[in-house]
C-alpha cells in the first residue's frame, strides 16, 4: 500500500510503497478515510533531533484519522466491516495509573506524555492503518469519516483545553483565542458550545482567519499584536479575560496571553511554538494557572463526537490525496489553509 512517511528527522516525508498491515489478535484493520495534517507534523518535520519517545523514521506521518473497518484481528468483537470509525491516536500502556483513569494521553510509562499513531506508530496516511485495540475506535454513526477525522485531534485537544477551564467562564466572562487555524476554529466552537461566556475573542495574523474566527461564533477577531492587547484589557475594563488559549504557543503569542490573562484566570498553551512564556511575580497575573494540555481522552473523544452529530461543532475541511500530502504542508505552512487540510487515501 502507499503511505507517507517520514523517512529521516529534518528530511521531507515521501510517499512510499510499504506492505499492508495484518491484523493479530485484539487489532483493527481501518481502511482509512481521512487523515487530517495537523501542524504538530511541522513541528516534527522539522524537529533537529529525535523526538523524546518518538520511534526513529521511517513511520507514516498523521494522528488524526477516521475511516471504515477492514478487518476485525482473531477475539476482536463489538465492530464489524464496513463501520465507520474516528480513531483515538494517544495510544498509552493501559494499564499505569493515569492511563487506567482513562487519560492514556498522559500514561506513565510513556513519560507523562505518549506519542501515539502518527509519530511513535506508524500513522493514518496510508491506505490503512493498523489499530492496536478496538477500544480506541469510536464509531461516527452518520458522520462522513473524511470529514470527522480532524476531530480526533483538533477537535479532541481543544475540547479538553476548554473543558478544564469552564467552571471560570460564566456569564459575562471572556476567553481568548490566540491563533484561530485548525484547532483554534474547533476552540471557539466549542466555548460556544459548553460554556456561558459572554464574549469569545479570536486573535490571529491573518484577516482571512479571523473571518472564519467570526463565522464560527467568535464575538471579536482582532489582528494580533500591541492593539489587540488594549482592545482586550479595554474589553475587560482592565481585568483581563478569565481563560486565555494560546493555540500557537511562540514567544509574541505567549506575552500576549501573559498580558491579557487575568488574576485568579487559566492560561492554557496548546500550541509547540517552541516560544517562552515570561514570568515573574505579578506576571501572568496573581494566581493565574498555567497549564499545558496535551490532547484529550477516549471519552472526551466521544463527547467531541455527539457534538458533531448534534451539528454544535463541524470542521472546514480541505480535502487532498495522498500524492498531494507534501504540497498540504506546504500550504498549511505557509499559512494557506482556511480550516483543516485531511489527506484522502
Ligand atoms: P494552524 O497552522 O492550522 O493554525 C495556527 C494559526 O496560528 C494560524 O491561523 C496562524 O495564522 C496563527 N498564527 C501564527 N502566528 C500567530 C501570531 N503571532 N499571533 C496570532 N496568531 C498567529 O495550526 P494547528 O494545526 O491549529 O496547530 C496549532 C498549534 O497547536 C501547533 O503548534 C500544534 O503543534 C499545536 N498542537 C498541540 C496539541 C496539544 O496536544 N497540545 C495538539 C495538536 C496541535
Ligand atoms: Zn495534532
């Protein structure tokens, strides 16, 4: 089968001619229908060395997947073919602490944090793809899968980003949205969908972004930068927004975020910029909590899906084929995507 794989770190990934993977005992053959291209996978393109737990290149590059079952491995019950599925990608041991109160995405035998398919296993850009147990597929029900596959991860990550935080967006609160690409599109839905925030700010360099900010229920989309400090701390009559995602994570974005948090607030770096948040002692404000999430569990996964197939949250999709992958991230890196790009095997 064909797959795009990273074949050495800071190389380009190539589309190769790989076999097909069998199921064994407890595993999932998916016929994939979708896989999204998330910017972490520039992130790891373009990583100088070996990412911590990552298995060395060559692997298939994407994290976010859904598609249909292929074949079901000997024991495996509860799917049969032809199902559509989203996969669960933060694949943990199972069975330390963390992962057996259902938050794999921190298991501890994984350092805390686990790579999952698409970086420590091979991914979902590929004809298919291997799962290693039937747990990790959700079904979609009506759900096109090559347009719910983004929601394992984009949707996923910033599902659990907000869900965290929602006890401190009451009526009259104010989140902020620094970077409103693939994952800060399905934040702003989802603040809109969970909580009674009264004003949902988008904040990004591009206009064509804070459009589609707008269109997906942000009440303010401001050009990143000094101004869209002042028009916040104005907003807020000097306070500062009660929950501050900064879904891009570079050291602008991040003194941004520590200048228009709030005391007592969250702010939640989603983004791998690779940037420095500054602190000191009255910044971010007084007991304002810094967190740094990393995707989400299985069953905030199937929360983000009854979302979708309530149509509360939907992703703008960009498809591609697979021999288009390369030039996917080329756009996604250039900042050329509007929504999310998702390969189509
Ligand atoms: P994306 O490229 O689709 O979106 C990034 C957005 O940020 C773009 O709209 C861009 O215009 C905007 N931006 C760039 N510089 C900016 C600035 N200075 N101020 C404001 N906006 C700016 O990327 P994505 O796929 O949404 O990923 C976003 C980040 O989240 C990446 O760093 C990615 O690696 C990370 N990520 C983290 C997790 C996690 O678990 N923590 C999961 C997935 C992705
Ligand atoms: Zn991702």
């Amino acid at each position: 089968m064909r797959a795009f794989q990273l074949v050495g770190w800071r190389q380009p990934p190539e589309l190769r001619e790989v076999p097909a993977p069998e199921p064994g005992p407890g595993q999932v053959l998916v016929k994939v229908a979708g896989a999204g291209a998330c910017h972490s996978d520039l992130h790891i393109m373009q990583a100088p060395e070996p990412l911590p737990g990552f298995t060395a290149p060559p692997f298939t590059l994407g994290h976010e997947n859904a598609g249909w079952v292929e074949r079901l491995g000997p024991g495996v019950t509860g799917f049969e073919p032809g199902d559509a599925v989203i996969v669960y990608g933060s694949w943990g041991c199972g069975i330390c602490t963390n992962c057996r109160q259902g938050q794999e995405n921190y298991c501890q035998n994984l350092g805390g944090q686990g790579p999952g398919l698409g970086g420590g296993h091979d991914g979902g850009m590929a004809e298919y793809l291997l799962v290693p147990a039937a747990r990790y597929l959700i079904p979609l029900g009506a759900l096109d899968p090559r347009q719910a596959a983004p929601l394992s991860d984009a949707g996923l990550t910033s599902y659990h980003a907000v869900k965290r935080s929602l006890h401190l967006l009451g009526p009259g609160s104010t989140a902020v949205v620094i970077g409103a690409g693939g994952l800060g599109q399905m934040t702003i839905q989802i603040l809109r969908a969970l909580s009674a925030a009264t004003t949902v700010v988008a904040v990004d360099t591009d206009a064509g972004k804070l459009e589609t900010a707008k269109r997906m229920g942000a009440d303010e989309a401001l050009l990143s930068g000094d101004e869209a400090v002042t028009c916040i701390m104005d907003m807020t009559r000097k306070q500062g927004a009660q929950l501050v995602l900064d879904m891009v994570g570079i050291d602008p974005t991040l003194r941004m975020a520590a200048q228009v948090a709030r005391s007592l607030g969250h702010l939640t770096i989603v983004g791998l910029g690779g940037g420095a948040l500054p602190v000191d002692f009255s910044s971010p404000p007084h007991e304002c909590s810094v967190a740094s999430p990393y995707w989400g569990s299985l069953t905030e996964l199937m929360e983000v899906i009854t979302l979708a197939q309530q149509e509360r949250i939907n992703v703008l999709v960009e498809h591609f084929p697979l021999h288009r992958a390369n030039e996917a991230y080329q756009l996604l890196h250039d900042g050329r995507i509007q929504g999310r790009a998702v390969i189509t095997p």
